[in-house]
C-alpha cells in the first residue's frame, strides 16, 4: 500500500542519490565539458526532490523555497546553454 510516509522515505533516498552524483560530478579526476551545467542541474534535482518532501510534510512555503532555488539554477544552466550556442553561430 503507497502512504505518504513510503513516499517521504523515497524522496528521501533519491534526494541521497541525487547528492552523491552532485558530489562525483564536483569531484570528476578528469574535467569535462559539460561538467558545470551538469552540476547545475544535479543541484537543481536536489532542490526539487526537497521540494517534494517537504510538500509531503505539508511544508509548503519552505518548498515553494526550494523551488525558487531550483528556478534560479536552471536559469543559469539555460544562460550557459545560450551563451554556448552564440558562441557557435559566430
């Protein structure tokens, strides 16, 4: 049976996973290309799976928070992506 408790405890592993990858991407031996805006987005799931949890703990200004915080990083990861596809087209 699916509760709101199984899927807090979800939210909460994927939300482990997710910042384990946001930490190997950080910490690559080797950098790659797209190593920045991977991080952004890795950082960006972060908040959003937050975001859920705490909507499941009937928090909803602190998620709407993280939303924002989300917003915020994947605009930047937008600005990059353009930024690279002017620097293409010229």
């Amino acid at each position: 049976m699916n509760t709101s408790a199984r899927a807090g405890e979800l939210l909460q592993q994927a939300l482990t996973s997710t910042r384990e990858a946001e930490r190997v991407v950080n910490d690559l031996i080797v950098a790659h290309d797209y190593q920045d805006v991977a991080l952004l987005v890795t950082q960006a799931a972060s908040a959003l799976l937050e975001s859920a949890a705490l909507l499941m703990q009937s928090q909803g200004e602190a998620a709407f928070d993280e939303i924002e915080k989300a917003e915020d990083l994947l605009d930047t990861v937008y600005r990059i992506i353009d930024s690279e596809i002017d620097d293409d087209d010229e």
